[in-house]
C-alpha cells in the first residue's frame, strides 16, 4: 500500500506547472539587448517550453501507465486468487480420486482373490469329472464282466442240460 501512495503521490504534480510567458521577470528588462540576442534567447525559449512541454505530457502518460500497471497487478492478484482456489479444488478433486482408486483396488483385489478360488473349484471339478469319468469306465468294464461271465455261466447250464452223456450216465 505504501508503494501505491507513492507510485500515485509520483504521478500526479503537486504544484500546477508553471508557465514561463506568465511568469513575470525577475530583473528589469534592458532595452539595449541585441535583437540577434533577443531572438536566439527567444528560440531557446521557445525551444525549452517545447521540451517542458513534452516532459509534463510524459509524465502524464506515465502516471497513466503506472495506474494501468497497477490495474494490471490487481487484476493479476485476482487472477493469482482464483488460481489458488481452482488449484485447491483440483487438489481436493485427485485426493478424492485417490481413495476412491484404493477403494476399487480393494474391489478389484477381492475379485482376483474370488476369481482364484473359482479357478480352483473348476479345477478340482475337472479332476473330479475325470475322476468321475474313471469310475464310470470301471463299472462299464465291470459291467461287460459280469455280462460276460453270466453269459458264460448260461452257455455252462445250457451245456450241461444239452449234454447227453452227463444225462445219460446218471440215470
């Protein structure tokens, strides 16, 4: 705030700017001045008010300049403000996403952690469907054995009541 008091304090005269024509001459003027003289000290005059002229005008342009700086830098304060603040939101935004990341990745553990005990269900049910498959093949062989020996035994009850000599030898 100090440094505004002063920049504005710099920027505006405090005296009003003088005239030179108006200002009325500290010594008498001496009528046997040379008019050569008198008109070089005039051009100088002249010459001096121009450039008086255009120092006033310059620092008129940068007492507008440093205002509009100022302006600027407010403005830039603002802008710097709502930075921060997006910046901030932004902040709060990730630290959301973040827990809400660990939470899937919890999810997503526990899935894989699912997903592998299904993997070892279906493969103890493929061992048991081989398993399975196994014992059905036995009771088939068993089954065509015990087929086979029924048949057999058929074949001997058929073979001994065809049998002519084992009747005969009896009786």
């Amino acid at each position: 705030m100090e440094l505004l008091a002063r920049i504005r304090a710099a920027a505006l005269p405090s005296d009003p700017v003088i005239d030179i024509e108006d200002t009325p001459p500290v010594s008498p003027i001496e009528d046997d001045v040379p008019l050569a003289l008198e008109a070089e000290i005039g051009s100088h005059a002249d010459a001096l008010m121009r450039i008086a002229r255009e120092i006033c005008d310059m620092h008129q342009n940068t007492a507008i300049a440093i205002r509009s700086m100022h302006e600027d830098v407010s403005i830039s304060k603002l802008d710097l403000g709502v930075l921060v603040r997006t910046c901030d939101q932004n902040l709060a935004l990730a630290r959301a996403h973040t827990t809400y990341l660990g939470k899937i990745q919890g999810v997503v553990h526990d899935v894989a952690g699912g997903v592998d005990m299904l993997q070892g269900a279906v493969h103890d049910l493929g061992n048991s469907e081989r398993r399975v498959r196994e014992l059905e093949e036995r009771l088939r062989g068993s089954a065509r054995e015990n087929e086979q020996l029924r048949e057999e035994r058929g074949r001997a009850r058929r073979g001994m009541r065809e049998d002519p000599l084992r009747r005969g030898g009896r009786s």
